[in-house]
C-alpha cells in the first residue's frame, strides 16, 4: 500500500427554494461562528481552540458536535483576521450519507442534530466525472457544503507503487518564464527537449502593466478602476490555471510516448534577495503545476519522482564541474561554465540536470549489491568535486564523473 491520493470534485445541486433557504441559513451562520472563533482565539493550536470555544459554541448555536468541530479546524488553519467564505464538511456515514432514486443521486447532509436535508445533485460533466472516478476504486467518506451553496465531494485512493519502471526519464525544470523538459534514455541520450508556457510570462507580463495603471487610477478614489482590478485577478487566476492544467496533459502524454517516468525539483522557500527577484519567482504556479502534475500522473500510471534541488542550477552538462555561479548579471538566461566555457541555455540545462540526478538514483536503488563502473561518472585531470549532482550522504563515490571528449548529455553511462 502506498500514500493516499485525494482529489475535490464540486457537485451543483438542484435543490427546491425551501432547501435552499436552508442551506444558506446554514452557511451563514457557520460563517458567523467561524468569525466569532476568530476573533476571540487566543492559540492557534486547535485542541486549545476546542476547549476554549466548543462549550460555549454547543449552548450559542443549534449545530451538532461534528459541524463545530469542523468549523474549529476551518479556524485553526486561518491565517487572516476574517473569513469571507467556509467550507463545512460532513463525514460519511455519521452525519452524511448518498443514496440513488431510478435516476437520480442525493446527497443527505445532517445541518443540525435532528434535521437531515436531502440535495439532489445536478447531473453535469461534474458529475460525470465524480461518478468515473467512484467506478475507478476512488472512495468518498468527506462532502462539505460551501457558502455558495454547493458540494464538494473529497475523494481519495491508496497511491500504487507499481508504476516505477518506465525505461527512459522525462526531467522538468520549473521557472519563471517556461517549463523546460528534457527525455533521456538510462544511456544518457537525450531523446527530446522542449519548453512549455512561454505564453503564460508573455500574458502576465501584460496584466502586470494593466494592473499597474489600475491600482494608480484605484488609488485616486476611481470606482470603476476598482471594479476593473477584481475583474483583472479573477482572469489572471483563470487562465494561469487552465494553461498549467493543458501544460500538464501535454508533458504526461510526452512521458507516456517516450514510456518515460518524470522527475521534477522538490523546491523550497527562498530567502528575499530583492525587489524584482522577488516578484519574478513569486509569480511562478510551482505548487499549482506539483499538484496537478501528482494527480495526472497518478491517473495514467507514471512514476514521478521529487528529486532535490542540489546544485542543478550550477552543474555543467558537459563536463561535470559544479560552479559556484554561471550566470553573469546580464544575461540570466544563459550558463557560462567557467571550467569549459561551455553556454547553454539555463533552463535546458537545469531541466538536463534534474533527468541526470533521476537516472542517479534509479542506478543507486536499483544495485544489488555494490555499483558497476558503468553506473559512475569521474573527470580525471579536471578541478571538478566527486558527487558533484548528490549530497555526501546519498552514498559513497556515487555520482562521481568520467572523463569524456564528446558533451556529457550523449554518454552519460557509457
């Protein structure tokens, strides 16, 4: 058995005028409850946060043990001074439950101890989907009903590992202006290189522009400039989103074509190291494009691996040295290598070095017993350090160079 995957589908309802009513009073007031939580919390630590509110919640409302739990956790998790919208969920079968008519589907939720209210879910591609992934082996045991009036249905299925031996490896470099890929074979031939999303910098290159001259309107009291940025995020949002997802579908279709497993940096949280830099690598949809890439490649079968971010960025592909910098303050999107003087795109390369690094540690999991001489990589009579693509504790000697008169890319297990 291996981690649990879960997935939220949002299911539209077709409920009558009276449920609808109740629904909202329902919402409502759980919001109301969640803000007054808020404001009067004195830990963020939700067992202090239970013994603190859930007495005087229980005598205050009419919800039931379950409903203010749920909402204690809303609060716990909340990072701001109010809530504008909660999502209340239900368990299953406690105080939730499904059951289908001849044609229909109902989703029963418990609002309060002794009233049940039975929605009948309107039947959409939403649906469709829900309903393909029930007949998949995905389990729902959590719905939760919005301030909008809708379900959300939390499904989740046990993550098989059975989907390690792809031949070749599809490595991913993420940035702020594209998603560099690169196929290699175990051999070390690259098979293919692409890059997706330049489009998504070039649009938000101009939003940021419209946006600008918004915000300086909006500052002098303009209503309308106001109205026009609201608008303007919710497109932003919009579109990033959808492109990530269409991102995502192309590179898992490459991976399957060239029976690859992908493999993508586990990046982590950056120091700030000024203005622009700061706003450039905000913008990047890392954890977006991690989260839609886990569930695809968990839907079609392909191994994806998280590889660490050590020294990718700094690795020359062809002859192995690791560089302390290779970008010069002009031009970022170019790697010098000061021991070869090889350029090549930063991007090309980091994507390069993420396939390699992938490859290194399917060799070192895969021996038996010690590793062959065809697994290692030594440069002799250069000035380049041993292990130079893994950190000292990832094994003794392995990952270290060999020496070779052709680009590094085509022979690399030679």
């Amino acid at each position: 058995m291996g981690e649990s995957v879960q997935r939220a589908i949002l299911l539209q309802l077709d409920a009558t005028r009276r449920k609808s009513e109740i629904l909202r009073r329902f919402s409502g007031e759980a919001l109301s409850l969640a803000n007054y939580m808020l404001q009067r919390r004195k830990s963020k630590r939700l067992m202090d946060l239970h013994r603190e509110m859930y007495s005087a919640s229980k005598n205050a409302t009419s919800f039931n043990s379950q409903v203010i739990c749920d909402i204690e956790r809303s609060v716990t998790h909340c990072k701001g001074e109010a809530m504008k919208a909660i999502t209340v969920k239900f368990n299953v079968p406690r105080n939730c439950r499904t059951f289908n008519t001849k044609s229909r589907f109902f989703v029963e939720l418990g609002l309060y101890p002794r009233q049940r209210v039975a929605i009948l879910v309107r039947e959409n591609r939403n649906y469709g989907r829900y309903t393909d992934l029930v007949k998949a082996g995905w389990t729902c045991k959590t719905y939760g009903l919005t301030s909008s009036g809708e379900v959300v249905a939390f499904l989740s299925k046990e993550e098989q590992q059975a989907a390690a031996s792809k031949r070749n490896v599809l490595g991913v470099d993420v940035n702020s202006k594209c998603f560099a890929v690169s196929v290699l074979t175990p051999h070390g031939e690259v098979l293919r290189q692409l890059y997706y999303g330049k489009d998504i910098w070039v649009r938000r290159k101009k939003i940021m522009r419209r946006r600008a001259r918004l915000r300086s309107l909006a500052g002098r009291g303009s209503h309308r400039a106001k109205k026009s940025l609201e608008r303007l995020e919710t497109r932003e949002g919009d579109f990033v989103r959808n492109r990530v997802g269409e991102i995502v579908r192309e590179i898992t279709s490459l991976a399957l074509a060239f029976d690859a497993g992908i493999a993508m940096e586990g990046l982590r949280r950056f120091s700030p190291k000024g203005r622009k830099f700061n706003r450039e690598v905000l913008r990047i949809p890392f954890y977006l494009f991690r989260r839609n890439l886990e569930a695809r490649c968990f839907d079609k079968g392909i191994h994806l691996t998280i590889v660490d971010a050590w020294h990718t960025s700094k690795w020359c592909s062809h002859c192995g040295a690791v560089a302390r910098s290779g970008h010069s303050s002009t031009n970022y999107a170019l790697f010098t290598c000061p021991s070869c003087s090889q350029v090549v795109n930063s991007d090309r390369k980091a994507s390069l070095a993420v396939a390699v690094k992938s490859l290194l540690v399917r060799r070192k999991d895969a021996a038996q017993n010690a590793l062959s001489q065809r697994a290692f990589f030594q440069f002799t009579g250069r000035p380049v350090p041993v292990n130079g693509l893994l950190r000292s504790d990832d094994g003794p000697g392995f990952g270290a160079v060999r020496l070779e008169p052709a680009p590094m890319e085509s022979h690399l297990f030679q």
